[in-house]
C-alpha cells in the first residue's frame, strides 16, 4: 500500500491539505507532499482531489481469504454465573440486522460450567444457533481457556463476522483471540452495517478522542471482528416462540492450558444509583463550581429517583467518584432522560451521552456544545435552575401521594358502598 | 526482575479540537506526551525494580520525536530505552503494532514481565496489551489496580470489572495491562535525569528486529481507515425561555407530556 501525488496534475490548490485528517500534506511550489510517517492512506485526500485526480493510492498485491468460506454473524455471549449479560441481547438485535442484510445466519457462541439453560434465552433473543462449550475448566472466564476455544469455535465453522461487548472480559479476550487468527478488530464501535457493494463490514467508532468519526474496514482478512460498549445498541424483544439450534461443542481435543488461576473475587458493594442502568440520570459537570455545589446535582437525583453522573472535569477535581463518569474514559448511557447541568459538552462527554432518549442541558454559556445535542434547554446560572427544578419536582411528588392516597380511600368507599367488603 | 514497560507517545487528546468546516484535527500547539495509561505502567515498573531487583526498559514505537517519551521514561529510572522506529512501522494498526512490539521484546531476549498501559488516549482500544501477549506466548491480566505478590514463577494481581475486584494468580513470564489508581507516578529525579541524559535511546529498525515485511505497518494491518467524519449532532434544541419559574415550570410540563415524569 502506497500513496502518491502525480506531479503533472497537481495544481497545488491545497484541498488536500485541509481533507486530510492527520495533518500528513504540505504544499511547496504549488505542489503537495505527503509525509508517509503521518500518512493513515485513508484516502480523504483522494477524494478531496477529485478534480485534478492528482493523488493516487496504490494497492500492492494483497492476499485476500476465499470469502465465501466465511459465512454467519457471531456474538460472544458473555455470563456470568449463568446470566448472559445484557450486552449480548444488544450485539443480537444489532447482529441481527447484519445478518438479515447478508441473509446469512446469527448465531451466539456460549462458554461456561453449566450453562446450557442459558442458551435458550439466546435463541429468545434471536439466535439461530448457539454454539455451546460446556466444562468445569470454563467456569470462570481465563483468557487461556476462552480464547482457546473461541478461536477453535471460529476456525471451525469461519464465521464471517464476530462481535464482542466492550466488557472488561471483551476486552481483554476479543484482542486475544484477534491476534491469534492473525484478523483485523475494532474497538468500541458505535456504528455497524454492510456496505452494500462490497459487503464488507462498516465500523464506525469515535477517534482522537471523539473530536472525529472513523469508518474502518478489515477488507482482506476474516472473520471481521468489533467490540462494542455496553447499551449503544437496543436490545431485541424477547420472543419465547422463536426456534433456533443448539449445538455441543467438542473441544476435546484442544488441550486447555490455564497459565492464570482466578483466586477471589470481591464483589464492590452495590453501588446505589448505577448509571449503567438507571432510566434517568442527572449529571453535574465542572460549571458547579466546587464539590459543595455538586451537593445540588445529588438533590435534584434523589427527588426524581435518578442516578447520579458526572463529567469528567468533576470526576477529576474529586467532587464525585469515577464510577459516576459518562464518556469516552467513562462509561456509555443511554437513560430515558438525561439532565446535563453545568456540562459544557465535550465531544468526549457526548460521545457518551448523546444516544439517550431525551436530554436536557442547563448551562449558563448559550453557546456550550451541549446545546447541540439538547432536546430542551435552558440558559441560566445551575446554581438557580437545579434547586428550582427540584422544588418544583418534590412539589409534584407531594401532590403525587396525595392524589394515591385520595384515590385509595376513594376506591374504599366504592367498595363498601356496592357491598363488595364489609366495614 | 527484568521488566519491560510498552509506552506510546500521544498528542495531548484534551488540546485537540477540530476545524468544523474541514473535519480535520487542529494540530498546531498541540503537544506531545506520553501516554497517561502509560506513565501508571512505568511507575510499577520502577516499584516492582525496587522491592524485587532487576531492571526496567521501555520500549516505544514512533516516529523518531518519540525518543523524548522513551527519555522521561529514563529520567524516571529505567535502564534502556527503546524505539522501535521505522517508515515500514507506518499506518500500522493494533495487529501490526502487537506484532512489531513482540518482534522487539524477543531480541532483547530474557524478560519476566511485561507492562503496558490499560489503553492510549489516541486510540483507546486497549488492544495492544492482549494482543501482544498472545504473539509473545505468554498469559496476560488486563486492568490490574493492585500487586500483592510477585515470586520467580508467579505473580499475584488484583484487577477491577465491572462490578468486582479479582485476585488473579499468573504464572510468569507474563504480561499486565494497568489503570488508573495502580500508584502515584513519580517525578523525574537528578540522579535519573543525569543518568537519561548519559544514555543513548537505541532506534532499531524493521530490520533490526527481524521484522516480516508483510506484517508491519500498513501492509500488516488487517484493519483500515476508509473514512473521517465529524461526530453529527442534530437535535433541534427547544430554548425554554422567561424568568427561572416559567423556565423551570415549562421544562417539567414538556417532561410530563413525554411521559419520563
């Protein structure tokens, strides 16, 4: 793979320059140069130079793999003590989509001890088949052990497509797993689809730390693989009439090799308010000011029953701890309501943020990014706004209870009344 | 304890912006650093040194500006500084870069344990950890926070998921990636900034390491960029306007009406 600038044609008119993502292109003497140091041959520049037709990519001889062989997507179906978790649900309804536009089956690959009950719940969640590997040795996940069989699993039936959730597991077996079958992966994707002619998997995922959007490919080797973060996709109904396969995989003939050994695991105490979970978050950012200030952001979550997050400026001045961080270094959400306060808007915070279903952002600045990506917003001091809402919102509440209570005594007397109870 | 510490040298992710109207990084002032995952890996690196002797090296591949990474990481107190720098290593993707990292790490032969940063802030992928431990042949835990014990055959770390910490026993040689809150990385010293300033950075080439042509850079990289966007934002904002009551009042309604109240 080369690249290079055909002399003749160019008229040094610098479209290039500014097409180009990393800065790789200088023009001297109405020519331009491209140092191949800093050059990613993404071909932005080509593009911008359709004009003059002036720059070049030059493909060498590439070994390509008999793509037809590869057939199939396949999601790791990540559990833990037997309950697949729920990013796997997303990365179906997501593979899904993928395999109905390459009418090709989905599949789940399941690993455990004494799992198999779990299976069923994939092909509910849309499976066609699931591979299951079931032994004491696979009980708990070691890098080893999984990625011996995961890999085993691929070079036996070649899938075309193989999707991680971007876990702490994922993370750390997909790369394996990836280097071991010598194939391209992509981490943290938040875009996934079939380019149409090709048929290659388009994976977008944010770069430099979300200032821009990379569309990779992995175009000559296969499976295609990609990691994706927890609740960017939505996860498919469940659907107890589907039908699917379950096939038994035999491993024994690989020999499992365990160079590491899980001795404990101390479970961090349930951290009330997860924001991984919640359905509303209100998050506070570095416009509050001080750690006392942020004491209103908790307020206002506590009246409306919502979990607590946080940018990352907050995080990193101490008023509130890391588990609280949404974004690129934080965690992805995706709440029903999402109630930015004092956030200017990062792209790295929004890029962790910006899928949720409704988001309002309080800020003082009218010209804060955040604003962009608002359904409704308010410019005004948080300091005012958040406690107001919070009144008004524990106001609501009251009347809430009240209401309930009415209504029961209400229903009370009905029922006395038609002689259905005896006072 | 022969240690070696992978580093990366980034742009300063938090300074960089981009130029709306041509989606492309805005560079200029932007400074180098290294790595922020990494500094956390070159500290246990040093510790590890000091309580179980041996020696710490750092190996990066760069262009060759990054010989200034590979020099804080001597002025910190390692050894040897390593950089792997080429013009074949360019475009290389996670596979290519793992493949070229284990290529380096075998020349310089006997080592008991590699560190890595849990990611880099460019790229974020946390890839290149696991990765180059399974072109190594060696095991790996990622995202270790603590280091209880460490002997000739094995080593005992802690790492956090999701919802836990594990105490993992790995057997070494071996390969860890570490995170945030592992230790306070130090200061450089004078005694190691005069050392940093006495050695000399090695630069191998492709074919120093006894790279395969076809499995460094771009041409060893699976993966590629097609295409840089800016991330699109399009929600049409509602400006609630009026006193902080009506504002407030106004924002609870719209709420109720969408039923998240």
């Amino acid at each position: 793979m080369g690249i290079r600038v055909i002399a003749e044609k160019c008229s040094g008119c610098k479209l290039c320059v500014k097409a180009c993502p990393f800065g790789a292109i200088t023009v001297t003497k109405k020519l331009a140069r491209i140092d191949i140091a800093k050059c990613n041959f993404c071909g932005a520049c080509v593009e911008a130079c359709k004009k003059f037709n002036a720059i070049e990519l030059i493909y060498e001889n590439v070994q390509t793999v008999d793509k037809s062989k590869y057939r199939g997507v396949w999601v790791f179906a990540e559990q833990k003590m037997g309950g697949i978790s729920d990013v796997v649900f997303e990365l179906l309804g997501k593979g899904r989509q993928l395999a109905r536009s390459l009418a090709e089956p989905i599949c789940a690959m399941l690993l455990g001890d004494q799992v198999a009950s779990a299976a069923r719940d994939l092909i509910c969640f849309g499976a066609d088949k699931v591979y299951l590997a079931e032994s004491e040795q696979l009980g708990v996940f070691i890098e080893d052990t999984f990625t011996e069989v995961v890999t085993g699993l691929i070079k036996e039936h070649k899938p075309n497509i193989v999707l991680f959730g971007a876990t702490s597991i994922g993370r750390s077996l997909a790369p394996r797993v990836a280097s071991r079958l010598e194939t391209g992966l992509t981490a943290d994707c938040t875009g996934l689809e079939i380019d149409p002619a090709t048929k290659d998997l388009l994976q977008t995922r944010p770069a430099f730390g979300g200032n821009l959007m990379a569309t990779i490919i992995c175009p000559n080797h296969r499976p295609q693989m990609a990691s994706v973060r927890p609740k960017v996709f939505k996860p498919v109904q469940r659907n107890e009439l589907r039908m699917g396969r379950i096939i038994k995989y035999d491993y024994k003939n690989h020999t499992l090799t365990q160079r590491a050994q899980l001795l404990a695991v101390v479970k961090e105490a349930a951290k009330t308010g997860g924001i991984a979970e919640a359905e509303i978050i209100v998050a506070g950012g570095f416009g509050l000011g001080d750690a006392e200030n942020f004491k209103i952001i908790e307020k206002l979550a506590q009246a409306m029953g919502a979990a607590v997050g946080a940018s990352r400026r907050a995080v990193d001045s101490g008023w509130v701890s890391l588990p609280n961080q949404v974004g690129q270094t934080g965690k992805t959400v995706r709440p029903k309501l999402y109630i930015a306060c004092g956030i200017s808007g990062a792209i790295q915070h929004l890029v962790g943020m910006q899928s949720s279903e409704i988001i309002v952002a309080i800020n003082k600045n009218p010209q804060a990014p955040i604003f962009n990506v608002a359904d409704y917003c308010i410019v005004g001091d948080v300091l005012e706004v958040v406690p107001a809402l919070t009144k008004e919102i524990e106001k609501i509440r009251l009347a809430e209870q009240d209401e309930l209570t009415v209504t029961d005594g209400e229903l009370e007397s009905q029922l006395v009344s038609s002689g259905v109870r005896q006072s | 304890m022969n240690i070696i510490v992978c580093v990366k040298q980034v742009p300063d992710i938090l300074e960089v912006s981009v130029d709306k109207e041509t989606n492309t990084l805005i560079r200029e002032g932007v400074d180098s650093v290294i790595n922020p995952f990494d500094l956390y890996a070159v500290e246990e690196g040093l510790r590890l040194k000091e309580q179980y002797g041996g020696q710490v090296y750092v190996l990066s591949m760069g262009p060759p500006q990054a010989i200034a990474t590979l020099r804080q990481g001597l002025s910190l107190g390692a050894e040897r500084g390593i950089l792997l720098s080429d013009i074949g290593f360019a475009g290389a993707d996670t596979l290519a870069t793992s493949y070229t990292l284990a290529k380096a790490v075998k020349k310089i032969g006997h080592f008991d344990l590699v560190i890595c940063g849990r990611q880099a802030v460019d790229g974020d992928t946390a890839h290149v950890g696991p990765s180059l431990a399974e072109k190594l042949g060696v095991p790996h835990v990622s995202c270790v926070i603590k280091i209880h014990e460490v002997t000739e055959e094995y080593m005992i770390a802690e790492r956090i998921t999701e919802d836990a910490k594990e105490k993992v026993k790995l057997s070494l040689p071996g390969l860890i990636t570490v995170c945030k809150g592992i230790n306070e990385p130090r200061f450089p010293s004078l005694k190691w900034k005069i050392n940093a300033a006495r050695t000399r950075v090695e630069v191998w080439s492709a074919h120093d390491i006894g790279a395969d042509e076809s499995k460094i850079g771009l041409k060893g990289s699976p993966t590629r960029v097609v295409k840089m966007t800016t991330p699109q934002h399009h929600r049409a904002g509602q400006m609630l306007e009026g006193p902080v009551g009506e504002q407030v009042a106004d924002l609870v309604s719209k709420l109720r009406e969408r039923q998240v109240l």
